[in-house]
C-alpha cells in the first residue's frame, strides 16, 4: 500500500490556467519527488481596464511518500 500526501499551492500565469498548473507542478518539483496527480481546486482571472491580464489556479498536488 502506497503513502500518499498532499499539498496545496496556489500559482499563477499571464498565458492561461494550463500554463499556471504547469507552473505550479514546476515549482513544486523542485523539492518533492513522486508527483502522481494534481487536483485544481479553483480558477480565476485577474482583470485590468476589461481586460484579462493573468489567471490564478489553487491546486492540489499528490505525492508518494518513499
């Protein structure tokens, strides 16, 4: 039987919400091993003068704990 853990970060990107997850799965990379899955939890866009100018992601990132 596997461990797993989860955490929740939030990240965000000028291009759109595939880009923010990537971002986000990116940075948590760098200090957690076993990435198994992400959960997003919740989306939104920043706007500026009626226009769209950066999208935010909450997600839930699962991992394998050795």
């Amino acid at each position: 039987m596997a461990i797993v853990k989860v955490v929740e970060v939030i990240a965000s990107s000028e291009k759109g919400v595939d880009d923010a997850v990537r971002n986000a799965v990116a940075e948590v990379s760098k200090t957690i091993r076993n990435i198994d899955s992400v959960f997003v939890k919740d989306i939104k866009a920043h706007v500026k003068d009626g226009k769209v100018t950066s999208f935010g992601v909450i997600c839930k990132i699962s991992f394998r704990v050795e």
